[in-house]
C-alpha cells in the first residue's frame, strides 16, 4: 500500500529512507520489468480493496501513527461523543500526527488509513469493511494474520490482518461485552451476536493455540423469503406452496441439516407465513431468529458468571415459556435434554411449533431426539420416547449443503406413526442429484414421491389449505429440472 503503486503516479514516501527517489527512473528504461507484471494489475482490480494484501511498511506506520493518537487523545472525553463526532475528532488529530511526522501519502492512502484507524478506535478494526458487505456470509478469523470469508458457498482468504493478537482479543472482548458475556483466560469459550443479530463465537488462549479465533455468522441485512429459495433453486414453487401449507395449518415441524445448511434461514421463512394475531415465544442461545409478526417474546440462555453461577440453560428457558400463554413454541437449536420440553409442549396444545437440529438425514434427526431425551436423566423406555416423538412431530424438513457450495432442501418428510417398535415416515417430496457441470455445479431435480393425501391433510383442511395442497402435490409429480 505504501511505495510505489501500480499504474499510477501517486506514491507514498515515509522519511526513513532517503535516497530511492532515482529508483524509479533507473527501472523505468527496462521493458522486460514492466512485461513481466501485467498479471498483477487485473488481480489488483479484480477483489474488493479490503481484501487486497497490504504491506508491511502499511502496518508500520499505521502502528506508529496509532500510538500516537493513542497518547494524544483523551478517551474519556471521546466516549461522550457520538459516532459521528468522536470520528470526526479522531480524523482531525490523525492529520496532524500525519504532518508533524512529515509522512507523505496519496489522499487515497490517507482516506483508507484514517477509516482504518477509526474502525480500530470506535468499531471492530479490520472487520468492518467485512461486516458491512452483505454477500459474506461467514468470517473466520484463525489468529491476528489469518482472516477467511465465505462467498457464494466458497471460502476464500483475504489480505487482512490484524496488529497483533491481543487487537483481536481486545476486539473479541468489545463485541461479547454488548451482550453482557466475556471471554478471556477464565471464560476462554464465548458465543454472542452483533447488533444486526450477526451469531458471534469465540474462543481465545490457553484453548486457542496460535491466538483468538472468531467465527462471525452473518445475517443479511434483507430476510429471505421462500420466493427466493425457489429463485436460487433450493426449492422448486410447488415444494415452496407445501412449505407454506405447512406453516400456515400449524403443523410441528422439526428442521434439519448439517452447520451452514441453511436451517435457521429456513425456519425465518416458515415463520412468514405465522399469523400477525399470534403469540410466539423463541428459546435461543444467541437471538439470531428475525420474526416480523407484532406478537413476539424472544428468550435467550445464559451461561455461568466467574463463579459458575446464575446459568440459565435452554431447558429452563423452553419450561418457562410453556407458562408465558404462548400460541408457538420455536427452539432456536436443540441441543440436549430440552428437547423432551419441547417435544411435550408440541403434544400440548402448541401446535406449529418449531425446531432446528444437527442431522444428515430425516431419520437421523428423529433419531437423535431419542438420543437428546436419553441422554438428559429420563429414565423412558425406548418405545416410550419413540411413541412421544410420532405423537409431537408431524414434518421433518432436510437441509443440505451440497460440495459444490449450493443449499438445498433435500426432504419434506411425514413423521406417520409406529410400526412395532419403529417410526415409519414417508417422503412427500425429494432431491435428486443427477451429476455435475463443467464448473463443478451440482445438477438435480426436485420431485414428488407422488403422495396422494399426506398425514397433514385433515389439518390442512380445518385451516382451509387442502385445495392448495392437492394442487402443489399433483404438479410436483412433474419432475422439475433445478
């Protein structure tokens, strides 16, 4: 960044060195040189600035000028500012820090460093570029010099880094400390989320060997809508009617699939389709779900103080919650022994709740249900269980993310009932992978298992769906190319 700059005239010199002023003109004869760097100028064009590699000398002189703010400005002063103000404030020295230290700079160079040093002071340093780009999906920071994002289902590395590992903790720190958490040698594991509902995890030193690592989950700012899977193809528009039936005739519905599957974006989209005169009460870990209905209630836990006091698991949150007069119960992730609440609630008079879990298929989240309520203390036969789970879920919903990137939605499964001591299901609709592309994409088809009547269909009725039901059911039998 700082140095000579490709392609144009502007250039930054910092004092220290004072003799590679005729540099220049000594290679500027050479022709080879400047054939053998044409490469470099689209890949320079090509990503966003943020994720160009900076130098060395950039980080040099940045640490230098940000000590020297760091001296000359009165942080007490600056926190009663506003945003706007305190960065204006933070501009004003950083320019005469500039001019005393007699550091000469593009106006380009300087309005980038001073955005950096800003970000650092008031923000979360170098991840604000990040955070304000709506097409990452995922940032993971492994350590102060290695920052990864996820674009369009790849992850790629970016030039970014931090000073050092203790900015990064001090960033780590800023961001848990907005939602009353703290993660440091004695609470070393922390998961939070952002002002925008963005799902923060960190985990820092002695745990973390080579410093910090942050895991930022991001959530665009748009919710997307089910109109929208059917336009990027993980779904087609006749699974996306059976998704809304289902969602409006309040059946129990249990999402499932792998991490970064898409469930928690799949369960905003069923909730659309909630009635406004409802009332709905989330149970989350870290609040990420975004309802629009008027009538929300959203919980949180929270985990043990330095004393190991004062946790409240989502347990005690989904028992609470059944006393809050709720119309819907929806689980952000289950996890454990809650999901024994849950599923009662679900046989109760809740119906329409919801629920995510990690699972590869429909069978094995019904499984691993059994294996949650198992493992939480209840001393239930087998069968037990298994009669309370036909009982409580009516649609498990498959979430996929397939290698090449993609998401998908794999299953709409009917939980049907007991054969002996096994839970029969049935596929109302399916994906098929049919192979791969020249770039690698996945091609498959969406279709219909060809399920004249679903188990659902008397409740669809009573809500007044069936005829929209029959008809999405009898044009998925139509194979559809995806």
């Amino acid at each position: 960044m700082f140095g000579k700059r490709s392609g144009s005239d502007q250039e930054v010199r910092i004092p220290k060195p004072a003799g590679p002023a005729p540099e220049p003109a000594a290679r500027a004869p050479e022709p080879s040189a400047k054939v053998a760097s044409p490469p470099l100028a689209p890949a320079r064009a090509a990503p966003p600035p943020i994720e160009a590699r900076r130098s060395d000398v950039y980080y040099q002189v940045k640490a230098t000028i940000f000590g020297a703010l760091i001296e000359a400005i009165d942080l007490a002063q600056l926190a009663k500012l506003d945003a706007e103000s305190a960065r204006e404030e933070i501009r004003d020295i950083v320019n005469e820090i500039i001019a005393i230290k007699n550091i000469v700079m593009s106006i380009a160079e300087q309005e980038e460093l001073l955005d950096d040093i800003c970000n650092d002071v008031l923000g979360y340093g170098p991840l604000e570029p990040l955070l304000s780009r709506d097409d990452i999906s995922d940032i993971m920071v492994n350590g102060s010099g290695t920052v990864y994002i996820e674009v369009a289902g790849r992850i790629q590395r970016t030039g970014i880094r931090f000073r050092d590992n203790q900015q990064l903790l001090n960033i780590c720190q800023r961001i848990v400390s907005q939602v009353g958490r703290r993660v440091d040698e004695s609470s070393p594991i922390c998961d939070a989320r952002l002002a925008d509902g963005s799902r923060v995890n960190a985990i820092v030193p002695p745990l973390a060997i080579d410093g910090p690592a942050l895991t930022i989950r991001k959530f665009k700012k748009d919710k997307l809508t089910l109109d929208q899977l059917v336009k990027f193809g993980a779904i087609t528009p006749e699974g996306a009617q059976i998704l809304q039936i289902i969602g409006r005739c309040r059946a129990n519905v249990l999402i499932s699939g792998g991490t970064g599957s898409g469930k928690t974006t799949l369960l905003n989209c069923l909730t659309q389709y909630i009635d406004d005169d409802e009332r709905i009460i989330t149970c989350e870990d870290a609040a990420e779900l975004q309802l629009q209905q008027p009538h929300v209630v959203r919980l949180e836990t929270r985990p043990p103080n330095i004393e190991g006091e004062g946790q409240v698991t989502m347990r005690e949150l989904v028992r609470n919650c059944l006393r809050m007069r709720p119309e819907r119960i929806i689980v952000g992730e289950v996890r454990g022994p809650e999901a024994f609440d849950l599923l009662q609630a679900m046989n109760t008079g809740h119906d329409g709740s919801m629920g995510t879990l990690h699972a590869n298929n429909p069978r094995e989240a019904l499984s691993r249900c059994e294996s949650m309520i198992t493992m939480g203390g209840f001393s239930l036969p087998s069968r037990t269980i298994r009669e309370m789970i036909c009982a409580s879920i009516d649609v498990v919903i498959q979430a996929a993310r397939l290698r090449d990137g993609s998401r998908r939605i794999t299953h709409i499964t009917e939980v049907i009932g007991m054969e002996g001591d096994t839970i029969i299901t049935q596929d109302l609709f399916i994906y098929d992978m049919v192979g791969e592309d020249v770039n690698g994409n996945i091609i498959g088809r969406h279709r219909s298992t060809g399920i004249g009547r679903p188990k659902f269909w008397e409740r669809a009725r009573y809500y007044g769906e069936e005829k929209r039901l029959a008809a999405a059911l009898d044009a998925a039998e139509i194979e559809v190319d995806v």
